[in-house]
C-alpha cells in the first residue's frame, strides 16, 4: 500500500524539478534575449571652463552646483587693460589712415609733376623737329649765297640747343617719374593695424566669461580677486541637455546590440522607477591586456587567471531622464529590449 503513495512522491518531485528546470531555460533565454548589466554608469558631456584672457577676477555671477543658460554671464575678469589696449589699436589706426590720407594727396601731386614734366618733353621733341627741319632748309642754300653764313650759324645753335633742352626735360622726367611714391607699404601697415584692433576688441569681450550651454556649474573653488589664467579651467560646466548611461556589456553580446536598441535603465538611488533610452552607439574598443590606441576607454578585466569575456561600453542616450536624479558617476543597471 505504500509503494503507490511513494510513487506519487517521486513524480511530484520530478515534476517540480522539471518544472524548476525549464524556468531556468526561460530565464536563461530571456537573459540572452534582452542582454543586461550592473557595471553601468551615468554620463553627461562636461567641460573645463578656461577664459581667454588672463587677468583678475572681479566679479564671479554664480555658486557652485548652480544651474546656467546657454550665454549666461558666469565672470568677469578686470577689463581696464583690454579697454585700454583697444583705445591704443584705434589710436594707431587713426594715424594710419591720416598719413595714407597725407601720402595720397603727395602721389597725386607728384603724378601732376611727372605729367607735366612728359609734357615739356613733347614740347622739348617739337622745337628739336622744328630746328632739324630748318637746319635741313637752309644748308643748301648757304653755298649759293641764299642764305647768309650768320642765319647758318644761328641755325645750327637753334638745333643745339632744343637737343640739349630735349635731353634736360627728359632727365627731369625721368627724375619725376621715379620720385612719385606709393601708398603699397602704408596700406599694408593700416591691414596689421585694423586685425590688431580687432583682437584687442576681441580680448575685451572675451573678460566676461559666459556659458556655453545650459548645465550646471561643479568645482567652483574661486572667488573675487584671484588672478585667472589664459587657458587654465576656473571649473567644470555639466551639459544638463543630455544625459547617458554607458553601459560595460560582455563581448558574447554585442551581437544582439545594435544603434536603436531600447533600453530600461534603474538608478541604485532610487530603483523604484526606471528610465527609458535608446542605444546611441557601441565603442570600437576599450585599452586591453595589450594595450590599444589612445583615447580608448579602460576597462580592466578581472579574475586574471580565468579566461573570461571582456566587456566593451555601449553608449546609451536616456529620454526625458528625472534631473533631480542625474548625477556623473551615478551607478544603474540597464536592461536592452531590442529595436523598437
């Protein structure tokens, strides 16, 4: 009577067992169908504020973890040397444009002195014509006696003398000519003059530092009066405008990934709600064992002396994420649902 009770028993348990297994099966596929990971973290685009300029600091518009507008003045660095540094580039382009001024009316003047000096060596041209032709006229008459040795005589000092005027208002001309002058070199300078104003200008706008973005100010650790440098970051802006979970997912399953894949991601801060996203892109590599080109993201691997798959970040972009919970670094987990 107690072996059928006890066969009972034994199909109950291999039933559960079944059972058991193939819930494990479905966990397994469905792990497989909508790959998952804990090794996540959000992100955001940040960047190190530096102004162009240095000088002191003489006004500073916000506090740390504040929140900024896209043009929104952040500090003022002292702009007395730069305004003073413009007046002097504008000083200097006036003087400039002055003796361009003053140079084009010497050009104009001496073109008229070359003009009229090619003038006189027309003229100069004509009286030579004028005394070769009489000249000519009367030597064969001279012999005959038409002509008196004295009207000759006077002839051949005519001719003479319009060569030698001919050749003086041709030395004079040629004086003239090369003394007129250009302007080439003083245009050249008022070029350098008006980019010098410019960059001077430009310097003067650059004291009042303004946000780039809207975001939020982090690392603020300055206050009136510290000497800023050119270049060197007063503190970090976070663009608030989008934010990101990079995820490390193993390399078995990147094949199920693709651009446009929907993802559920859960702040360990606050896990009782999710935030939808889509997967922005996948990276191309990640600083291995062997190294890798630089830029590349390092993601170590662990248990050295197990073979194990390594992971690679998937860049997700989150929509319309809660701002009070978006913090860099924060950890979530993140779940992908394949393409919608």
């Amino acid at each position: 009577m107690s072996a059928v009770p006890n066969r009972a028993g034994m199909a109950a348990t291999l039933a559960v067992i079944a059972l058991a297994l193939l819930l494990f099966a479905l966990v397994l596929l469905r792990v497989d169908a909508n790959p998952r990971t804990h090794v996540a973290s959000l992100y955001a685009d940040t960047t190190a504020l530096a102004p162009d300029v240095s000088g002191r600091i003489v006004a500073i518009h916000v506090r740390d973890n504040q929140a900024v507008r896209a043009g929104e003045l952040l500090v003022e660095i002292d702009p007395e040397p730069y305004a003073l540094r413009v007046r002097q580039a504008r000083s200097q382009l006036a003087a400039l444009e002055a003796q361009i001024s003053l140079a084009g009316r010497q050009v104009a003047s001496q073109g008229s002195g070359a003009q009229a000096a090619q003038t006189n060596v027309a003229r100069a041209r004509t009286q030579l014509r004028l005394a070769d032709e009489t000249l000519a006229r009367l030597k064969p008459m001279a012999d005959p006696g038409y002509v008196t040795q004295q009207k000759l005589d006077e002839a051949v000092a005519d001719q003479h003398s319009a060569a030698a005027a001919l050749d003086a208002a041709m030395s004079q001309a040629d004086e003239a000519r090369q003394g007129i002058s250009d302007t080439h070199t003083l245009e050249a300078q008022l070029e350098g003059a008006r980019a010098s104003l410019l960059l001077a200008e430009r310097d003067l706008r650059m004291t009042r530092l303004v946000a780039p973005f809207d975001g939020l100010v982090s690392g603020l650790e300055i206050a009136n009066g510290t000497y800023a440098a050119a270049g060197r970051p007063l503190f970090t802006l976070v663009d608030t405008a989008h934010w990101y979970a990079v995820a490390a997912f193993r390399e078995t399953d990147l094949q199920g990934i693709h651009v446009g894949d929907w993802a559920t991601i859960w702040l360990l801060g606050d896990t009782a709600r999710s935030v939808s996203g889509h997967v922005e892109s996948l990276s191309p590599g990640v600083q291995g064992d062997v190294g890798g080109g630089p830029g590349l993201p390092n993601v170590e691997r662990s248990l050295k002396w197990v073979v194990i798959a390594q992971r690679f970040p998937v860049r997700i972009l989150l929509d319309r994420p809660p701002a009070s919970m978006m913090r860099v670094g924060a950890t979530v987990t993140v779940v992908l649902r394949g393409t919608p």
